[in-house]
C-alpha cells in the first residue's frame, strides 16, 4: 500500500525544533478547546489556521510571534457555545426581504485599497476574529410567525477572492447562509452588506474593525475608538438597539409613499449592474467649486447629478426626483450597528433645469426641509404605522401583499440615488497602510445609476453603479466637473455585459 505523503503543514510540523514543536501542539490543542462547531466546519478554521502560521513562516516570521498573534484567545467563546440569540428587524430592514423575489436585493459595498497586496490567509483569520464582536452581523435570515427575523449562525465565516460584479444577491435563503460577504481583491478589501443587517454606518465601523485587526496580524497594533472596535470586548448592548422604536412619533405621518419619477433613459441592462465606475476628486478642489456656487459638497453634486440626469433622458416633462438618505445619528446619537437611516426625496421639474447655478438654491432649501428632525420624524412615524398595521398578520399572507406594494413603488419613485457617506478617519497607524476607499451602491431595477461618495484623506471617490450601458450620465457628470475646475481619476470595471 502507497504511504499517504504528508500535507505541508504536517512536514513543517515535523521540521521545528522540539520547544517550538510542543508550543505548536498545545496551541492546536486549545483550538479544538475553543471549538465546537460541526466536524467539517472546524476541520475548514484548523485549516485557516494553519495556512496562517505557513504564510508566517513563508514570510520569516517566528513560530513565537506567529502564535501570539494568532492567539486562541482572540475566539473568545463564541465558537464554543450553541446558538441561543436571535434579533428582530429593525423597521427599515423589515421591507428589505419581501423585494428579493423581483430580481433586487439591497446590497451595499465598501472598500478600502492597501498599499500592498492583501493576504487572503490573515484576512481569513481576521474576519474569525473579528465577526464574534459584531453578533447581529453572525446570523442567518430565518421567517417567523410574522416576520422575518435574525439568528445567530455559529460557523466558519470565510473571505472570498473577488471573481464576479459587485454587490450581486446573496443567497440568504440556505440555512445557515450569511447576510454579507468579505472579498478580496490585490489590494482591495470589500465587505458587501445585505441592507437588513446595518446601513453604512454600521458598515463602516465593521470594515474599520477588520482592517484594524488584519494590520494587527501583520505586527501594526493599531488605537481603537472612533468607530474602530476592541474586538476582544464583549458587545454592548447600545450597538445591538432598534433605535426607530426610541424615536418620539410625530404627529404627522408622511414622506414614506411618492409617485413615479422620470427615469433615464437608457436601454436597461439584463446584468445588474453592468459597470461601475469611480469618479477620484482631490476633496478640496471639490469643496472649493461647491463654495463658488455658496454650496455644500452634497448640494453641489446633486445640481450636477440632476443635470447630467436631464442629459441622460429623452422625456421633456415631469419630474426628477433625486433619493438621498438621512443618518438618524446626527439628530440622536447612537453606537447603534442597525439600521438607522431615513431617507428624503429631492425633486426638480425636468425643464426648470439648466445649469448649477440655477437649481442649488432650490436643492438647499428641500434639503434643510425635507432631511430635517421634523420630516425625518413624520417620515419614522410613517414607517412605524405601516409596519404596525402588518405587525399581527401572518408572514404568508402579508407576504404577497408587501410584495405587490414593492413590484408597484420600488425604486420607480425615484430617478437615482446620492448617499454621501461624509469624511472616513482611520487610525493614524492604519491610514499609512490605505491608499483609498469607496462606497458601492447596488443596482437598482428601474433607475440606470446610482451615485455613492465617502472622502477618506484628501480623495473623495464618487461611485457610480450602473444599470444601463448608455454612458450619457457618466460622460455628462465628468465634464460638468471638469468645467468647474474639478478634474477626477476615472476607475472602475469594463462592461459586464454588451
């Protein structure tokens, strides 16, 4: 009978001196102690495991330095304990998984570019590190009695080499399946989020505490705060609150219902989206052109969204109705990791539209009306109202219900989308290790793009997604830019599709 030849990690095994050789095996001994999950979903965190300490070494690290690093400490118990909690929707995320039977799914991205190559084997560790402190992230999309609701799913939560188009469906409805997914890609790290879990604060705070814990695994011990979490602490119960529920009502409920928007009018892509593209501006380039029009960044950039929009369509009449969405934090500050973003709708008549100038006063003034505390807490009391008039009817008859209003409303009522993340600070030990970062909206099923902005140092990075391959309202919104002085790197993917 042939000898079964020995794994690499059984022959590096072999190969250390006695001392390391019984540090490596106590270290494995207190993995499996740490370790309950099915046989082969801790066989797969051994392996991860173990490819982590042959990068270490393929690297000259030291088998001592390798193992404190890789600390079964950082598991915690979570891996140890069977799944007990489980977390209802918040009131945003509620809607979120009625829409996906009509070809959508809300998904989100962001990113953040090293400066050196990503390596796939301490970014998995990372993420098993990391996901323990995030639990409402650590769990399955699962249908109750009369809603859906969250379970903690204890398993290998594993990164992907990025080989498709961003934000695509997740597959929620297989048991144990996540609700987001971590890839990789040469130096780029993305985590893409379906919406029921957070929004991009939330998002963002995850993404922050990943690449702090990935730079850790590279020796870069990193200042924790500022939405950097300690991963090692236990969650707190302020991170985990529905925080719609603390919103006092208003008296009146609006804001949550419209009517169709003009769309653009390119021919709609069966790949969605079918492009992405990053429109890079040097931040105070940008703001200095929004000051010329005694604007902000935003104001200035839906003027020039609306107008490249008016350049994209062929329609003459009716309205452009521009979605931009509202963080409920800056109104009541929270930790909270759910959702908490309202949303407001910015219209103009297509033929009151000629240049920037001309539409920014109207912008601010519906900006500071209809993304006030006031309108944002009409538009909660709203949200509140429908989904309390759901709340004691059974799932699989407010099913088909929920979804006819979607396949009706959807995103027709507005014509695109501009989600403005604001300024990103990372650590001062982890900003000299990133070169950029990006925001990704997915695609929408009527409208033909949707814009997203985060600024992180002196860049801030517009990312348009696209539903169609007309590239009128890219071409459009460059050179309006470029007109006002502001030139910007152009990135992103060729067509997915022809």
């Amino acid at each position: 009978m042939r000898k079964k030849e020995l794994s690499a990690f059984q022959n590096y095994r072999l190969s250390l001196p006695n001392e390391d050789y019984e540090a490596l095996s106590a270290f494995l001994t207190e993995y499996h102690q740490h370790n309950f999950l099915s046989g082969n979903e801790k066989a797969l965190m051994r392996a991860d495991f173990e490819n982590a300490l042959l990068k270490y070494a393929s690297l000259g690290v030291p088998l001592g330095t390798a193992l404190e690093r890789l600390s079964i400490a950082h598991l915690g118990g979570f891996y140890a304990r069977p799944s007990l909690r489980w977390f209802a929707l918040d009131n945003a995320a509620k809607i979120y998984p009625f829409s996906m039977a009509h070809g959508r799914m809300a998904v989100f991205r962001l990113s953040v570019y090293l400066r050196e190559a990503v390596i796939p084997e301490f970014l998995q560790i990372a993420l098993t590190f990391t996901i323990k402190r995030f639990p409402s992230f650590a769990t399955t999309v699962k249908k109750g009695f009369f809603w859906h609701y969250l379970d903690t799913a204890k398993r290998r939560y594993s990164v992907e080499p990025e080989a498709s188009m961003p934000c695509r469906p997740l597959k929620v409805a297989e048991s144990g399946s996540q609700s987001f997914r971590v890839l990789h890609y040469q130096n780029r790290i993305s985590v893409e989020f379906f919406h029921i879990l957070t929004d991009g604060f939330g998002g963002m705070v995850f993404l922050k505490t990943l690449l702090a814990e990935y730079l850790r695994l590279l020796g870069v011990d990193t200042e924790k705060g500022d939405g950097t979490l300690d991963i090692d602490e236990t969650p707190l119960p302020c991170e985990l609150t529905n925080e719609f529920a603390l919103v006092p009502k208003a008296q009146k409920a609006s804001g949550f219902v419209d009517k169709t928007a003009l769309q653009m009018s390119g021919k709609l892509s069966r790949q969605k989206p079918c492009r992405v593209l990053h429109l890079k501006m040097d931040s105070a380039v940008l703001k200095q052109a929004a000051e010329g029009y005694n604007a902000t960044v935003t104001t200035y950039l839906l003027a020039l969204i609306f107008i490249a929009a008016k350049h994209a369509t062929d329609e003459t009449e009716g309205v452009l109705n521009v979605q931009v969405p509202v963080n409920m934090r800056k109104f009541y500050p929270s930790d909270t990791l759910r959702n908490f973003s309202m949303y407001c709708g910015i219209k103009l008549p297509i033929g009151r539209i000629a240049d920037a100038q001309s539409v920014v006063g109207e912008i601010a003034a519906q900006l500071a009306k209809k993304a006030s505390l006031d309108a944002m807490q009409q538009m909660v009391t709203a949200t509140e109202r429908l989904v309390g008039g759901l709340r004691m009817i059974p799932l699989p008859v407010k099913t088909p219900v929920v979804k006819l209003v979607n396949s009706i409303l959807s995103d027709k009522v507005f014509s695109t989308t501009l989600s403005n993340l604001g300024v990103v600070a990372l650590p001062p030990e982890a900003e000299k290790y990133v070169e950029s970062m990006d925001f990704v909206l997915g695609a929408a099923v009527a409208n033909r793009a949707s814009c997203a902005m985060v600024t992180f140092g002196s860049t801030t990075t517009l990312s348009v997604t696209k539903g169609t391959p007309d590239p009128s309202f890219e071409e459009k919104l460059y050179a309006l830019l470029l007109a006002d002085g502001v030139p910007s790197v152009v990135e992103g993917s060729a067509l997915y599709e022809d």
